[in-house]
C-alpha cells in the first residue's frame, strides 16, 4: 500500500530540502535523487529557474510524500519507486529532489520540486487532475512491485479504513499487529492461536480464519489483512523458524559468576495474562483455567532462569550491563552515521567542484552584458560551484582525494552491520530479560523498581 500527499510550498524551500535530505532519515545520505539540480543548493537554484517564469501564483514549489505499509516493502525498492514516480510525472521539466526515510516503523518517500516548469517557463499547476494522475501512477508502479494499494471502492482498504488506521482506531491495524507480535513468539499454530486467545480475540474456524477483538462488533478475515496473512501464509512462516526452535529447547549454560549467557540463543519466555482485567477469562470459565496454569508455567520459566542469572542481585547486575551496552552501540551507530554523512557531503562538493570550474573561470573572465547572458544560461552551476567552494573552505586542508573518502565511506558500513547485528542481539536479549522481570515482579506482588539484593524469588 502506498498513500501519496502533496503540499503546497510557498516560503520555505530551504527548510524542506534539509529535512528531507536529514542523514538521520535518508541512511547517511545514501537514499537522496536529485535532477536539473544539486540537493545542496536547490532552493537557490529553484530561485534562479523561478525568476524565468510567468507570473502564476505565490506557490514556489510541492511537497509529495509517498508513505508505504510497515514492514512491505524494502529501502532499496521504495527509493526505486520514487525514482520512477519521479520521472513520470514530472517528465524531466522541473528540477526536484527525492529522497527515501527509512528512520521510522514505516518506509516513505519524500519529492520538493520547484514550481518553474524548465522547457515552458510555466509554473506548475496542482489540482484534482494532476493528483489522481500522481495516484494512479504511484498505486501502478506499487502493482508492478506486488505492493498492495489503496482502492476506494471494492476489494482493497478503504480511505476510511487507511484514516482509521493512521489515528489508531482501526481493528485491522491492531489485529495486524497482535498477529505479527503473537508469530514470533508461537512454536506452532496451536501455539499461535492459544496466545491469540490469551490477547482477547476470539477466533473463527472455517473456510477462513477469522477474529475478532473485545468490543469489536464483527470478525476480521486475516487473509483481509494483506499478503501473507491468509492461513496457510501464517502456517508456513510459523513453520519455517520451528526447526531452529526445536533445536534450541535446552537452555544456554549460565556463567553465575557474572550472570552470563555463555552462548547459543535462550529459549523465549511468554508473558502472564492479567486475569483480573481479561474479558475473555470473565466470559469463559474453561479459558480462565487455562490462563492460571499458563500463568503458572510462564512463572515457573521465569522464576528458572531469574535463579540461573544468580538470583536478584545477578540479574539485576546483568539488565544494567545489557542496557548499557544497547545504550553504547546506538551512540556507535549515531557515531558511524554522522561520520557517513560528513565524507558524503565533501565528497559531494568536491566533485560538484570539479564540475563546474570552468563554468565558473569563463563567468569570472566575462564582463557586462556577456556576463550576465552567460549568467542566465548557467546560473544553476555558477550557484553549484560557489557554493562547493565556500563548504571546501571550512575543511581542514588537506583535502582528502575522492578515492579515499570512497574507500573510508565502505569500512563504515561494513562496521555498520557489524554494530548492527550487535545492536539487534543485545535489544533481542533486553527483550527478553525485560519479560522474566515483569512476570517475577507481577508473580510475587513486589514493584520493578524496589530491589531488594537480601534475598531471591520464591514461589
């Protein structure tokens, strides 16, 4: 799915390239397109090609986000779409630059480009024809790439459905994200469907399965959802982890000493159901005994491996430890991203630089009306190369080679999955030890925050 937005601009070019173009948002710099103009300087080149035009209006540009389902689709294939999204209705006769978020649960495209139309001098026109045009193209090019799309009316979500599900009121939203949550940790599709149940849904069994929330007035089919939820789907990727599960039921050896996983991946601990608070155990008596020995069990594996860390004092020794090491390895991510977006931007005007020098020598060597035609016919690269020059003179001579700073730019995404895959192991077992102290702490009655180090758990 795909949902596209367009925004007039009419004071604030600079602003919206630099946010767009945020290191923090595009992966260092990594997911940025421009064309007929550079993103470093776009809004004094927009200034350049706007002064060329007709009068039209105040609008000195657009705004077109492009927003994806979370978890569809890829950076890489979403900034593709952009591209093309790009070249199809601008057609090569505005500049712009697109660029690809990639910093929140759901991937997006941004485009601003300028209002001046390059080969008519007109200025954009922006109504009800050109956005269905811009929609219908994205949800194409969406099509092409086995992406779901948005369909007013029929089969499909519906606007309604998207609104619902942007304010957090949308049943399907929810039921997606309970099934995403509950796969990753079911062992099997009982499994599944048991802690399905422990959330509150009720469940269907037929032709298709179908569930339905607390208050909710009518089932949800889970092949509504989207690719991948249908119940075969839902079988398959329960079944493609079971063989790694399976072989990882004994637990870890535990270093007691330091409260260590010594190695191998623990074994996943459920969380207790609140009882008291579920509708479903109030309205079945038979679902309320199964949840007090779930209840029981979960306890019961927490309370093991609580005891294996070395008791309180050990596992709370351990949590500081795992949370602060998470804490280290983001500052090294944010670390190795700056230093990424830093070598990006000199490299970027060093050979934006080297491109328009002798643009720029021939314009110095001009004078009077000569200048100013030749000021006309490539003011956006005497822009360029003023501006290249003045970023190159705050930069701490030598200048590094182009080829240098390609080579450094790799080793730092290379240490980038390093950290990565580091970041994901220490989040995955915070997780997890987060869990274990929340069943202890609600089991025994005791608060999160009271430590007591004079003595451990006990049923």
């Amino acid at each position: 799915m795909a949902v596209t937005k367009i925004i007039p601009i009419r004071s604030t070019i600079e602003k919206s390239v630099d946010y767009i173009c945020n290191p923090d948002k595009t992966d260092g710099g990594f997911f940025i397109h421009s064309e007929h103009c550079s993103p470093q300087t776009a809004a004094l080149e927009f200034q350049h090609y706007l002064s060329m035009t007709r009068a039209g209006g105040n609008t000195i540009g657009r705004h077109l986000i492009q927003s994806f389902a979370p978890g569809e689709v890829s950076p890489e294939t979403a900034h593709e779409i952009g591209r093309k999204l790009a070249a199809e209705i601008l057609r090569g006769q505005y500049a712009y630059v697109m660029t690809t978020h990639v910093d929140r649960g759901h991937i997006h495209n941004h485009f601003v480009w300028c209002a001046a139309n390059l080969e008519t001098h007109k200025r954009y026109r922006s109504n009800k024809q050109s956005y269905y045009q811009i929609r219908d193209t994205s949800d194409r090019l969406c099509k092409e790439n086995r992406l779901s799309v948005i369909v007013p009316h029929g089969i499909g979500k519906s606007y309604t459905e998207y609104n619902a599900e942007k304010q957090g009121t949308s049943w399907k939203a929810k039921l997606r994200d309970a099934i995403n949550e509950t796969l990753s940790e079911s062992a099997s599709f009982e499994d599944f469907l048991k802690r399905m149940e422990a959330r509150g849904y009720e469940i269907k069994r037929g032709k298709y399965i179908s569930f339905r929330a607390p208050g909710q007035e009518r089932f949800t089919r889970a092949k509504t959802l989207g690719e991948g939820f249908a119940e075969d789907a839902l079988k398959h990727k329960i079944s493609s982890k079971s063989a790694p599960k399976t072989a990882l039921k004994n637990e870890p050896a535990i270093d007691k000493t330091e409260g260590n996983i010594s190695a191998g991946k623990p074994r996943s601990i459920g969380q207790l159901i609140d009882i008291q608070n579920n509708e479903k155990c109030q309205a079945s008596e038979a679902y309320e005994h199964w949840a007090k020995l779930h209840n029981l069990k979960t306890s019961a594996e927490s309370l093991i491996v609580f005891q294996e860390y070395g008791g309180v004092e050990g596992f709370e020794k351990q949590f500081s430890r795992c949370l602060g090491d998470k804490l280290t390895l983001g500052q090294s991510l944010n670390a190795v991203n700056a230093r990424i977006a830093e070598l990006t931007g000199i490299k970027n005007n060093i050979v934006m630089y080297m491109r328009t020098k002798d643009v720029y020598l021939q314009y110095q060597n001009l004078t009077g009306k000569r200048r100013d035609n030749f000021e006309r016919a490539n003011g956006p690269d005497i822009i360029r190369h003023a501006a290249a020059k003045k970023a190159l003179s705050t930069i701490k001579r030598p200048i590094p080679k182009v080829k240098d700073i390609n080579t450094e730019i790799a080793n730092l995404k290379a240490s980038i999955a390093e950290i990565n895959a580091l970041y994901k192991q220490k989040s995955a077992e915070l997780k997890r030890m987060e869990t274990i102290r929340k069943n202890l702490y609600t089991f025994t009655g005791r608060d999160a925050r009271q430590k007591n180090h004079n003595r451990d758990f006990s049923l």
